[in-house]
C-alpha cells in the first residue's frame, strides 16, 4: 500500500474537470472558507451537491453529498464530530484553514449525478476520513 498523499485544490478540481468535464455545466463550483460556510446564505451554496472539506496540510479530510443541501449537511459533520482513529471533525470548529468545496447541481433533475461524483471523489481523492458507505 503507498502513502497517502494529500491533494491540493488545484488537484481537487482537476478530477473533477477530468471526468465530469461532458457535464462540468450542470454544476457550480464553490471554494468557501470553513468559516464563512455558516453564514453563506446563498442559494447556489445551499442546494444538492458533493462536499469535500479541505485543508492543505491534510489534503482532502471528507467528501460527502446532499441531495437537499450540501453545505448543510457539510457543517453537520462538525457537529456530530463524524471520526476516526486519525481525525475529528470537531476539531475543524474554529479552523481558518479549512476550505470547503461543493460541487452543487444547478438543476434538481440531475441530482443523480451526484451519486457518481461523491463515488469518484472518495475513491481518487483519499479522503482522512473515508466514508463507510462507500467500499
């Protein structure tokens, strides 16, 4: 087994535009900093989408998905303290470094894609904490 080694956002991204470059459109971006997140109100941000929580000297700590509300469910993580034996999301309560990424669908029709993005995320990203659901 090799080392995990940690992504950068550019890498993040770069996946992304890899394989989902034939329907890139159909989402919006966001790159928001974990301490901004709470007070983001607005509607492109709080929509159906994939997260990954990011911070640079971690690389990509989870990614997850909402098929109501991304950035929501996001910050739910923090307050349940989801977890490991390497990391706890509480622990990203008050952290300036922190950036979250959602990849959110612009129309609720193709909120099936999100299952395939979540998927390819966890599986080429590494995440710290890797999603039980997903083998």
């Amino acid at each position: 087994m090799t080392e995990r080694q940690p992504l950068s956002q550019e890498d993040v991204l770069a996946l992304f535009e890899r394989e989902f470059s034939f329907i890139k459109n159909r989402f919006s971006v966001h790159t928001i900093p974990l301490r901004e997140a709470s007070e983001n109100n607005g509607s492109v941000v709080n929509c159906p989408g994939v997260y990954v929580f990011w911070r640079r000297d971690l690389g990509v700590m989870k990614v997850g998905k909402s098929q109501s509300n991304s950035k929501k469910r996001a910050l739910e993580h923090i307050r349940d303290n989801t977890r490991n034996n390497l990391f706890k999301m509480k622990n990203l309560a008050n952290d300036q470094e922190t950036v979250l990424i959602l990849f959110n669908i612009r129309d609720k029709r193709d909120v099936h894609w999100l299952l395939s993005l979540e998927a390819f995320l966890e599986w080429n990203s590494y995440p710290v904490i890797p999603s039980g659901r997903i083998g």
